[in-house]
C-alpha cells in the first residue's frame, strides 16, 4: 500500500498514540487520503465505469473476503476472483460479490505486522480496510487491499481488466 499503510492505520487504533502524535498520524491519513484520490482519478479512464463508480466511495470497506479462486486457463492466463460479503457474518440479507481480476501478472499476499498472532486471512473477523488502484505501467494497473490483521493482497492486471458482479 502506497497511502492507506498499515502503519498510519495501526497508529490511528493505539491507545499509547495520543496528543501531538495522534494529531501527525491524523494529519499524514488526511493528506495521504487527498494524494490517493488524485491518482485514482487520474486512472478512471483506465478502469471499467462500474468499478470506478463503487470504489469512488467506501468500496468494500468493512465487508470480508470469503473466498479466492485463481482460475488459470493457460500457462500465460491467470484470472483471480475475490468473494466479498457486506457481513460481518453470514445473515439471510448478506450480499455477495465477485470481484474478478483478469490476465493478472502479478499476485503476492503479505502479512504487514508479524507481531499479530492471529493468522493471515480469518474469515471470522477479518473485515476489509482499505483498497489502491494505482498504475504501474500505461497498460497495467495493480490493485491491493488491506485487511485488519493486517493481511495484504496485492494483484497486477491489465487496464480494464476488473469486473464486478453480484453473485445472486
């Protein structure tokens, strides 16, 4: 994550960050969160309508991934699909979402604080902080979530190369 950092996050969430220290993570968040949305306007022309419409707000912010599919359909091809839920459990009015990475050249999964204990990627509690599209090159752009464990999932795909869909 190049502006939304664990750090800043973790920061925000001490009890032993306060006064003036609080009010420097506070401030670095504000300007980190301006600089971030000037980038991703800069890609929208880059990133199906649809995409660009959800994530210009919350986006998936405090839901969970409940399942990754890498779907490979050649040597070269790899596909990633994330399935989101809005709830914090499963619920009779639970939502589900497909968001589905193609022809991704890059995936990596990190773990950001190695002095959490809990494991990377809890289905039970690991809610969906925050999110970058960012471009990495004129034909590809990367995408990476943060999740409160502090578990980090980072793709590379070409332009247009995201959809969304609900999954009924």
């Amino acid at each position: 994550m190049r502006y939304f950092l664990y750090e800043l996050f973790e920061a925000q969430n001490r009890d032993d960050v306060v006064g003036e220290a609080l009010v420097k993570v506070d401030a670095q968040w504000e300007e980190n969160v301006a600089a971030y949305e000037h980038v991703f306007t800069s890609i929208h022309d880059r990133l199906p309508t649809s995409i660009v419409q959800h994530f210009s707000g919350w986006g998936f912010h405090d839901s969970r991934i409940i399942n990754i599919e890498f779907e490979q359909t050649s040597f070269l091809r790899l596909h990633v699909h994330l399935t989101i839920s809005n709830a914090a459990a499963r619920k009779k009015d639970e939502k589900l979402s497909r968001l589905s990475f193609q022809d991704v050249s890059h995936v990596q999964f990190q773990h950001l604080n190695a002095r959490n204990d809990a494991s990377v990627l809890q289905l039970e509690m690991d809610d969906w902080l925050y999110e970058e599209f960012l471009p990495i090159d004129d034909n590809t752009l990367s995408f990476e979530v943060l999740l409160s464990s502090s578990a980090n999932i980072l793709i590379h795909f070409p332009n247009h190369g995201v959809t969304m869909t609900p999954i009924e």
